[in-house]
C-alpha cells in the first residue's frame, strides 16, 4: 500500500508520498528553484508541495503560469481534486475571462492559474498587483528566454512582492550552458534540482523504455529528384560566390550557416549605402533557403510533402505580393524538371510502409495500445493519417497546433482537448501530431512512440521520448533515411541530451546544500498546523498601488499591449493606459498620436494597400502624428525595390504632413516615445486625449478633406482634383470622362469617385 502525503492544504490519501519530490520541493522551499524532472515523474506534484506549504506559512496568493489554455484548465483540475481549500478559490484566468472579471476574481482567489499572457497585461495594466502574491510555478520553464511573458513577469514579481519565492518546473532546460543561464537568471533562479530516471529514488518509479533506430534507403527515384534540386543550389552557390560571399563546403552547409550568412548581409544594408549586390546576394540567399528545404522535404518526408510545397511555392510566385526569389525559382529548368518528374512518380518514401508496419505490428500484439506518431510537418501528419487509415484496425486521427495555413486550418483548443479526450477513451488509437503535442498537453501515456523523423533539438526530442514508458515499459522507434541530413539531426540531438545531462550535473554540484530539512516532518506526519496562521487567517493586501500623478501616461492600444514596447514603457515607470484607440497604435499627447511599424509589417501595409488608410486617418485626427518604423532592413523586405520605399515615405512626409522616425528594436522605440511624450506633458503641459483635436481647418483644407475622404484619393490627387474643377460642388457633377482629364486619376480612381457618388444609399 503506498503512503500518501499528510498536510492541512492537501485533502487526504490523494496524494502519493515519493521522497524525491519530497527532496525537489525541499530545496525549492530554501530559494528560488529551477526543478528538472523527466516527463511523467510528477513535476505538479513538486509544485503542489512547495504551493501548500507557502500558502500554510505565509498565507497570501500563489499563482501557476503555464503557456497555454488546455495546460492552464488541467493544472486546475489537479488542484482543485487534491487541495484542501474551497473550490472556487482555484481560478484560471486566460483570454477567455475578461480583464474586469479577472480584476474582481483576483481580490478573493487563492491560487491563480493563467496564461502568462493574461498575468503580463494584468500587470502592465495595473489590474492586479503581486505584492501579496508568495509563490509562483513557471510551467515549462526553458520558455524563460527573449521577450517570452515569464522574463517580464518575474522581473516585476521580485519589484514588488513582499516574500517572493519561484518554482521554475522542465524536463528539459537545454543543453548549452548559455541557455541554462539565460533561463535561470531571466527567473531569478539561484538553485538547480536535478533528478534522472537513473536516480535511485527515482529507479522504483521508471519502467523500462526501449529506443531503437531504423535506417531506411532513400530511392533511386526520390535522388533523382534531390539531384535536380541541387543542381539548382549548385547554380546558386556559385552565383553567391561570384558576387563576393563564397559558401565552403556546400554539401554540408546547415540551415545554421546560410542564416548567418543572411544576417550578415543584412548588416552590410545597414550599414551605409550597399552596392546592387548586396541585394543580389540576399535574393539568392533567399531562393537557396527555399530549395534547401525542398531538398530536406524529399530526403526525410516523401515525394507527397514535396508536392505539397512545390505547390505552395507555385501559389506564392503567381500571388501579387510573391518574392523575386520565388518567381525565379517557378521560372528555373531544373525546377521544372523536379516538378515534371514529381508529377509522373508514384513513389512515396519507404518511411511510410515502416510506419504503417511498425503501427499494425504494435497494435495486433497489444489491441489497447495507444501510439504516437511524431512528424516534423502538418503535411507530413496529413499524409501519414490519411495512409494510416486504411489499414484495419488502426484508428488515427491528426493533432496540430492553432495556426492556419496555406489551405489547412488549425485545430482550436476545444478541439484539441476533444481529440484528447477521444484518444484516452479509445475512439482514436493513433494519435498524428507535430510538435504540438510534445509540451505539457495530459496526453496519456503510450505504449510507442515513433519518431518519423529525428529532430535536432534535445528539448523536443526528450519531450517525445518522454510520452512514453510512464505507467508501463514503452517503446521508442526513430527513423533514419541513410545518407542525409536524418543523421545528423539524430547524432545531434543524442549528443545534446548527454551534453545538457551533465551541464545539469556539474551546475547542480556547484550549488549550496539544501537547508530545509524540514519539509519531510511537514508532508509525512500527522500534524494540524496549530502554531501557524492558516491560509484564511490572513487578509488581502491593497491590490493596486497608488496612483503616481506625475507620471508621464501613454495610452496604448490593446493590440500593442504584448509587444516588447509596452513592457519597456512600463520598466521606466510609464504610466500605460490601455483603450481600443481609433487610430494609431501610441497617443502621447492631445495633438500627437503614433503609428509603430515594424519593417516587415511597414512593407506588408504598403504590399496590401492598407497603409496610407492608416496614415491618412492618423493625419486627419491628430495635429502632430507620427509614423515611428522599427527595425535595419527596411530595404531588405519581401522583393520591394528601394525607390518604391523612398517614394512612399516621400508621400508620407510631404502629402500627409507625418512625420518619420526611425528606431532600433522595441526598447528604442520606448525610449523615444517616453521623450517625447515627457515633452508633450512636462514641458507643454497637454494631456493625452484618446480622440485627438486637431484645429478646425481653414476652407481649402476642409475642402481637400471631403475630397481625399473617398477611397483611393489622396491629398495630392484631391488638391489636383480641386484646382481642376474649382469647387467640390463641381468635381461631384463631374462625369468619368471628365475626370480622366485631371493630373494623377486614372480609370481606376475615376470609376471610383462616380461609384461613390452615383450610387444608391443602402444600409
């Protein structure tokens, strides 16, 4: 009979007592802890332990941020069956909930379960505080890197909470020392706990998992193909070289090295005036980059995938906002060759028959087996679903992630906990998934897991692994199309879960014993806590802080509240007031309003016509607006010539009266706006007016107004349009024929004007 542990906030015999959870939470309970537990050992546990006896000793909030809904909605499920404390005192705060119920919720709750999300724009719009808050979890802690929420919402929860303690909770930080540190020091982390299935308390809990490896032939057939596509990097390369950038040892180049070299290029264009093949070279980068993975596709996938992306290419070389790159590449013999060819060949890839075998064998041995299949790409699970199904017996279904594409929808959440569900219940005994699946999700444990291709990255590859041999021995199978890049992502990854082992190790080591040699007498006997305040003795602090009236305030508009401008503005005690703002993304001022572009974003407005809508709604509202575009490769975007950029900020500044500056990266961007909005408020005196004010405009300028008001015109069409006809009355009268004769309309803008004008009004 197991032991179960004894505690006045966790409900009795719920709980099973294992002593290297009972030895992790002891050692997070000293400081803020980074806890590494293989998958299935209980890590929520270990959180739970920490949680309750926080919440026991200190009273206050405690709060689990895990990265999305599905994980957020099973975390509370766990808690609520195995806490002692009323149910509705566990809340789970995600998009779903509103910002003013959240805000309400968070006065009584006890245990905040959430998006990290949610928690940043909560914090960032000053709805809660965390100064009360005593302990929080970061599920799937290697996330903790960049601009990712957790940075963010750690750094403002040891500012302003009175006894702050984390728990970051992985199986799998990473296997560079860089990233080890990055994640520790982004969460505050000052101790690693480590425990491996090799761990003699953990041994009693580990069943046996069986890794084996298939190597598979890659076709005469399907090399003929490659052959063709690498006559098209061969040609590439050499053009490259022939420009100045020479690629070394083009057989083994990786992703890796053409993506440095793209920064590189990148770096040239900001730094001055770049000659023509600077450019050049950064096109042909960008057709390499495209046939590199045509070529990965029909090594590791099959000749199905392939023609899935040949014909998404296809579709981006026809579109009116497809690269140079990519029409060239439509354009190319060998291109078409490889696709003649793919279109006359029958073949698929020898990886799929072993699946098919692998599965059936799997499932007539053991009938209620339950089977992962891991794939790389959507395509690649659609066509393994598809095969699977029709073999008897076996009943697949495909799981991927949220996004849509190219002619394929993402799954919901609801329907992603669905498919879930129906798996666990049998419904469906193989389950098709892309990386989706490899995080947190309760997918239950299986009995095989297959790999249809390795992947380079040891945090996934251990992840996928980790699926299985839970409950019961399981199964691993990966396999290996002999001679290409198959081996060296599964030679990779090998050596990077070995190498983060002993980082793991080695950093563990260096760190300082544990001090609370207590928490076995606290979780193991019986005791009722009399001597401690309870977790409802203790009463809320003030939520919100006081208000800082001489602050500068900005107000921001809901959709920029997740960027990493937000957060700076808030680092340097911004005062940030959110609204669904009718123009503009930043007003500062009753007279300044700002539109923030991202180069990319900046040339995908101006590629779908959007941007001058923008820009001369922006004009219209504000006195002083301004156009901030963020970013080093304006010039570098999606096959733009630089005259056409040079024209359209030539028409920006001069015919809407914006003006332009330009930043860094996100912080400079703040930096910016925090100065000029100090001298809006400080120095002037002006308060922010979300509906801006600009002065009543002189005739003409209103005049130009009613006329630049009507789709496709601009200011300097509707002056020209003006002076032509001399009044708005008369330009209204004026018929298609006599529009064609004005400077600047064409056929286009003419049959718009008479449409608008001429047609009946229906709401």
């Amino acid at each position: 009979m197991p032991e179960y542990i004894k505690h006045p906030l966790i409900k009795a015999d719920t709980v099973e007592q294992r002593l290297y959870q009972l030895d992790l939470a002891g050692k997070a309970l000293d400081v803020s802890t980074l806890v590494v537990l293989p998958t299935g050992l209980g890590k929520t546990v270990v959180c739970l332990l920490v949680m309750a006896s926080r919440l026991e000793t200190l009273g206050g909030k405690v709060m689990v941020l895990s990265p999305t809904k599905p994980l957020v909605e099973q975390h509370a499920s766990f808690f609520r069956n195995v806490m002692n404390i009323p149910e509705e005192d566990v809340l789970t705060f995600t998009g779903s909930v509103s910002p003013e119920k959240r805000s309400e919720l968070w006065k009584t709750g006890k245990v905040i379960i959430s998006t990290p999300q949610v928690i940043e724009n909560d914090i960032l719009t000053k709805r809660i505080s965390l100064e009360d808050v005593t302990h929080i979890t970061f599920d799937e802690a290697h996330r903790a890197v960049g601009n990712y929420a957790y940075t963010y919402i750690a750094e403002r929860y040891f500012e302003t909470a009175n006894n702050p303690l984390c728990l970051g909770i992985t199986a799998s930080p990473g296997s560079s020392d860089e990233k080890i540190a990055e994640v520790c020091e982004s969460l505050h982390i000052e101790s690693v706990a480590v425990k491996t299935e090799s761990d003699s308390d953990v041994k009693p809990y580990i069943h046996k998992k069986e890794i084996e490896w298939k190597r598979i032939n890659l076709p005469d057939e399907m090399k003929e193909i490659k052959d063709l596509l690498n006559k098209v990097l061969e040609d590439r390369y050499k053009k490259l070289t022939e420009l100045g950038y020479p690629i070394y040892n083009q057989r083994y180049v990786s992703k890796k090295d053409l993506l440095g070299l793209q920064a590189k290029l990148q770096g040239e264009l900001r730094g001055g005036m770049p000659d023509n093949s600077v450019y050049s070279a950064i096109s042909l980068l960008a057709e390499i980059l495209k046939v590199s993975h045509a070529v990965e596709i029909t090594e590791t996938q099959g000749l199905e995938a392939l023609r899935m992306y040949m014909e998404r290419l296809d579709n981006e070389a026809g579109s009116k906002s497809g690269s140079k790159a990519s029409k060239r590449l439509a354009e190319d013999l060998y291109i078409r060759q490889a696709v003649h060819r793919l279109r006359d060949c029958d073949l698929e890839h020898p990886k799929l028959e072993y699946v098919k075998d692998i599965v059936l064998n799997e499932l007539e041995n053991k009938p209620h087996s339950r089977v992962i299949v891991f794939a790389n790409y959507r395509d690649t699970a659609e066509m393994l679903t598809n095969a699977l199904a029709e073999v008897e017996g076996i009943r697949p279904v495909r799981f991927v992630g949220q996004a849509s594409k190219y002619k394929d929808k993402g799954l919901t959440q609801k329907q992603q906990v669905e498919i879930i569900e129906q798996f666990k219940a049998g419904d469906y005994n193989v389950l098709v998934a892309t990386s989706v699946a490899e995080e947190g999700l309760d997918i239950p444990s299986t009995d095989l897991v297959l790999f249809y291709e390795p992947i380079p990255s040891e945090i996934r590859s251990i992840q996928r692994k980790g699926r299985t041999g839970r409950k019961h021995e399981g199964r691993v199978v990966v396999l290996v199309t002999k001679g290409t890049r198959d081996e060296g992502y599964y030679w990779s990854s090998l050596s990077k879960e070995r190498k983060m082992q002993s980082n793991m190790r080695e950093l563990q080591a260096s760190m300082p014993a544990r001090k609370n040699n207590s928490i076995e007498e606290e979780f193991m006997l019986d005791g009722n806590g009399n001597d401690q305040k309870t977790l409802f003795e203790y009463d809320d602090k003030s939520d919100v802080k006081p208000e800082n009236k001489d602050s500068i305030k900005i107000a921001v508009d809901q959709r920029e509240i997740r960027s990493s401008v937000a957060r700076s503005l808030d680092r340097s005690g911004v005062e940030i007031i959110v609204k669904t703002l009718e123009v503009g993304d930043y007003i500062l001022s009753d007279r300044i309003a700002v539109e923030r572009k991202e180069t990319q974003d900046f040339v995908g407005s101006l590629i779908e016509q959007k941007l001058f809508e923008q820009i001369s709604n922006l004009s219209r509202a504000y006195e002083k607006p301004i156009l901030i575009i963020e970013g080093e490769s304006l010039f570098n975007c999606r096959g733009i010539s630089p005259n056409a950029i040079h024209g359209t900020l030539s028409s920006i500044s001069l015919d809407f009266g914006v003006s332009i500056f330009y930043t860094r990266d996100p912080e400079d961007t703040a930096a910016l706006l925090q100065q000029i909005a100090k001298r809006e408020q400080v120095d002037e005196k002006r308060e922010v007016n979300m509906h801006g004010k600009k002065a009543a405009a002189m005739l003409p300028q209103q005049q130009e107004y009613v006329v630049s008001s009507i789709s496709d015109i601009g200011p300097k069409a509707a002056r020209n349009l003006l002076k032509h006809f001399g009044s708005v009355e008369n330009m209204m009268k004026a018929s298609y024929e006599e529009l064609l004769e004005v400077n600047n309309v064409g056929p286009k803008t003419a049959a718009k004007i008479r449409e608008i004008i001429g047609s009946e009004y229906k709401r």
